[in-house]
C-alpha cells in the first residue's frame, strides 16, 4: 500500500537511496570520501522536505522496511 513519508521513514528513505548508489556504481555517484556524512546531509534534506508544500514523497512498506518510495517537487 503506497502512503505519505512521515519522519520516521528518514532512515529508510536514505537507506534506499544508498541501494539506488550502490546499483548505478561509481560513474554516476562517487563521493569525495567513502565516509556516512553523505547520509547524515541527506537525512537532514528529507527532514526538511517532508514539511515544506511543493515536496511530496510516497513510500511503499515492505516486509523489512520500505520496498519502495517515489519523489516528487514542484520546481518554478
């Protein structure tokens, strides 16, 4: 069942995005330092994105966690 992300998806959101990394492989993302502060910037954007009107992210709930989740911004 798709429903609206809430704050407690953050981790999961973040996770997923990092799985998207790993499958593209480093031509399309490699950053500067192998480090997790890549992760800790992204959880903070999600944060700030889920209150703000002109964002709207779906998520998909799976067996462990997220299965999926869909992005969507209105840029002007």
């Amino acid at each position: 069942m798709t429903r609206k992300a809430t704050g407690h998806a953050i981790a999961e959101l973040v996770r997923l995005r990092a799985l998207l990394f790993d499958d593209l492989g480093g031509d399309f993302f490699n950053p500067a330092n192998a480090s997790d502060d890549w992760r800790d910037a992204l959880a903070r954007v999600f944060k700030q994105k889920l209150t703000e009107p002109d964002c709207l992210i779906l998520v998909v709930d799976g067996d462990s966690g997220l299965a999926a989740c869909g992005i969507g911004v209105i840029e002007q």
